[in-house]
C-alpha cells in the first residue's frame, strides 16, 4: 500500500516533468521489488502447504520495506512529524526483527516490545502536534470507551505478572488512535 502511494506520487511528478533519479524513486523501486519478492515467497510457501515459521525469509523480506521507508522519510523529512514517523518506522522493524527472534530466543520477546513501544511513543509524538489544532475531543470518548471494553476482556486471561504491562500498552496504543 505504501508503496502504491509512493508510485502514485512519483509517476504525477514525472508527469509535471521531473527528470532526476533520487532517494524516492530508488525507494520506490527497493521497496516494490522487496514487496513482490516477499509475495512470492509467502504464495510459493502456500502452494507448497508449507507452514508455520521461515526466520530468514521472514525477517529479511519484511525488514527493508520498512528500513527503506524510514530512510527516505528521515532524508526528505521536512517537518518534526516527518521525522517522528520516520523514527517510528524505524523502532518499529526493530520490533518485528525481535519478535521473528523471539521465537527461538525469549529474551527478543522483551526487545521486540519496547521496540513497538518506544515507536508508539515516536507515533504518538507526531500524531499529537496535528491533535490539538484539529480538536481531539470528539473522538476521545469512544476511544476510551472501546479501551475500558477492551481490557475487560482481555485482563481475566492475563497473567498477574503481566497486567500491569498489558494496560500500560493499551493506554498507549489508545493514545495513538
């Protein structure tokens, strides 16, 4: 998806008659020839009724689509929000790649997550610039609402140690919406 946009916006800027090769169209082109490569790899795996986890392929397909994002939205960041999604991105493949660990070393699960959190945190930071100049309020009661039901069903299946976490993370990722 993200890479659509990117083609989108690069083909109508060839059609106004931009003729440089940059950072975007390199980006464009890693990043959809990566999203097409990891494709065919997972529909080979399903035509093959293969299942379960393939670490390598896994982690280095779904990896440089977002590293690549990130990278070309940190060099042509213009504004702080730029910058924080990028530096959200960024923590957030990070997560992805300590979680693909985690499967066979459980220290990676702790890694991954505050990798996720601290990209929440980058997200949230950027969300929040454009939060108070377009008015949040009308959408901040059935967001807390749909969190309130959400960790009534979710909290009686969470262990003790974990409660804690588990509500500080829907806190956040509430803040994010």
């Amino acid at each position: 998806e993200v890479c659509a946009q990117y083609v989108s916006s690069w083909s109508l800027q060839r059609a106004m008659g931009a003729s440089r090769i940059g950072i975007t169209e390199i980006s464009i082109a890693a990043c959809t020839a990566s999203a097409l490569a990891c494709m065919l790899v997972y529909l080979n795996r399903e035509w093959n009724g293969e299942t379960g986890i393939d670490l390598g392929n896994d982690v280095l397909l779904k990896a440089p689509p977002v590293l690549l994002l990130s990278l070309q939205s940190i060099l042509v960041a213009k504004s702080s929000y730029a910058a924080w999604i990028a530096g959200g991105l960024f923590a957030s493949c990070f997560g992805d790649v300590f979680l693909e660990y985690s499967l066979y070393t459980p220290k990676f699960f702790m890694y991954g997550l505050v990798s996720f959190l601290i990209g929440h945190l980058a997200y949230i930071k950027a969300f929040w610039v454009g939060a108070w100049s377009s008015g949040w309020w009308p959408s901040f009661l059935p967001i807390a609402l749909y969190l309130g039901v959400l960790l009534r069903v979710l909290l009686p299946g969470v262990e003790e140690p974990l409660v804690g976490p588990v509500i500080v993370y829907a806190l956040i990722i509430g803040t994010m919406a």
